[in-house]
C-alpha cells in the first residue's frame, strides 16, 4: 500500500512540476493604453476617408493598434449591457489579435482571438487562426461561428451608403495596419 501511495505522490509531484512555467515562455505583452485621443484620431480619420471614396479617390488608410484598442475601448463603454471588458488590439505578426475580459454570469476569464486579414474578390476578409478562453482552445464550430460572423460584418463595414467598397491591399505590419480601396464602379 505505501509503494501505490508513494507511486502516486511522485505522479502528482511529476505532474505538477511539468506544468510549471518556464524561462521559454514569451513574455506578457504590455498593456496598450486606451486614449480618448486616438479612438477620435481614428474617428477622424475614417470620416476623411469616407469622404475622399466618395469623391471617387483611391484611399489608403493607415491604423495603429493604439487607435483600434482605443475605439474599440469607447464603443464598448457606450454600451450598457457588455459582457467584453478590457479589449486589447494587436497588429503583430501578420495577425490581428483581439483579448480582453469576458464575463458569462458569475465568471471572468481572457477571451483571445487571433485572426489574419485579406483581400478576397475586393473584400476585406478574415480568418480565424486562434481563440482561446483562458488557456481553452474554442471548439472549431465556435471559430467557425465567429469566421462567419465577422465576414458578414466585414460586408457592411465595406460599405458606404450602400455602394461597396473595393480593397486592393490590406497590410498589417508590427503596431500598423494599412487598407487600400477605392468605392467599385457601378
């Protein structure tokens, strides 16, 4: 009995150890500041572009990370009933990564997506390469749900009053993401 008791302490110890963080690990990223001045800087920003498509311009468009955590920031505190607090935007990579709080009843946990954005048939859009929450991969048919869900939206935000709009180059460096587009011809 002491030798199953002893084999079973050394499992649990060996276990235990092997899920203990490492020096290998990357580092947490710092926090990007929310500022009230750059979610209107992108505010700005996305008006004069609005206008200069619809005088017929091809428009190029440069965002930072800071913009988006920012806007993204606002918007949800517009609203009353969110369940998505704390967002973070990440242009790293390639890859667009989207964290913050989400809390469903009693319980908070980090919800990451990480997605990556092209140009397909002039429309901007995005799959899905990771989401986690916590440390929880999502099934794929919740990514699946969230891929879809995002194109759809993708298609009205291409959009202006109706007319679609057409995107040549979509470019997401490190901090920065560039779009260009002009409205499609009728």
């Amino acid at each position: 009995m002491k030798r199953i008791s002893f084999f079973l302490l050394v499992l649990v110890l060996t276990s235990v150890a092997c899920g203990l963080p490492t020096r290998d690990l990357p580092p947490t990223p710092t926090a990007i500041p929310v500022d009230p001045a750059q979610a209107q800087a992108l505010e700005d920003q996305l008006a004069t572009a609005a206008a200069d498509l619809e005088a017929g311009n091809l428009v190029t468009l440069t965002i930072t990370d800071t913009q988006l955590t920012s806007y993204f920031a606002r918007q949800l505190g517009q609203q009353s009933d969110v369940a998505f607090l704390n967002p973070q935007v990440r242009l790293t990579n390639g890859n667009i990564e989207m964290s913050g709080d989400i809390t469903i009843e009693k319980l908070t946990a980090q919800a990451t997506v990480v997605f990556s954005a092209y140009v397909a048939n002039g429309r901007l859009t995005v799959e899905v390469q990771d989401a986690k929450l916590g440390a929880l991969p999502l099934p794929d048919r919740v990514i699946t749900q969230i891929n879809d869900t995002m194109n759809t939206n993708m298609q009205d935000l291409t959009s202006v009053d109706g007319r679609r709009l057409d995107v040549q180059s979509v470019t997401i460096g490190e901090g920065v993401m560039t779009l260009t587009g002009q409205m499609a011809q009728p």
